[in-house]
C-alpha cells in the first residue's frame, strides 16, 4: 500500500468547517482558523486526521506552508481509499 499526494486549496477564516470533494477532483478545506503562526495548517491535518481515522503522524504538508494551495502527503492510504472517506460529507 502506497501514500496518496492531494492537491488541496484551503479557505482559512472560513464560516464553514469541512472538507469538499467537486465532481473533477478538486479538494477544498474550509478552515475556521486564521493563516497565523501555523494555526490553519494544524487544523488541516486535525481535520484530515479525523475525516480519515488516521493518526496526524501519517498527515504532511509537503509544498505550500504559507499559501493557499498545499499539497498533502497521506501515509499508507491509497487515492481510492482516500477519496472515498472524503466524499462522505463533512464531520
């Protein structure tokens, strides 16, 4: 079993809280967090860590720190696996 790499966009400050799956793919997080001393990100990986059931140890931030646009690493899920826990509507 492999990892899975998301390319994700986060909306931090956000009045909704959850993780959104379009219909091409797109992964959006709305985050109730402010881009602050590494608040929003923390809450991503708490947010993937919960959607998915998995410990924040198997959660990375690999690209996009400090922006918008990130790029997650999951460890041990496959894309299939990933994607269908995320569909599954908001926590």
């Amino acid at each position: 079993m492999g990892d899975t790499v998301l390319d994700i966009v986060v909306v931090p400050r956000s009045s909704r809280h959850g993780i959104l799956v379009d219909d091409r793919g797109v992964v959006k997080v709305y985050l109730n967090s402010p881009p602050l001393e590494g608040r929003a990100n923390a809450e991503c990986i708490s947010l993937f860590s919960k959607k998915l059931r998995i410990g924040k140890s198997r959660i990375s931030i690999e690209k996009g720190e400090k922006g918008r646009n990130k790029r997650i690493r999951i460890k041990d899920l496959s894309p299939s696996e990933v994607f269908a826990q995320l569909r599954k509507g908001i926590p």
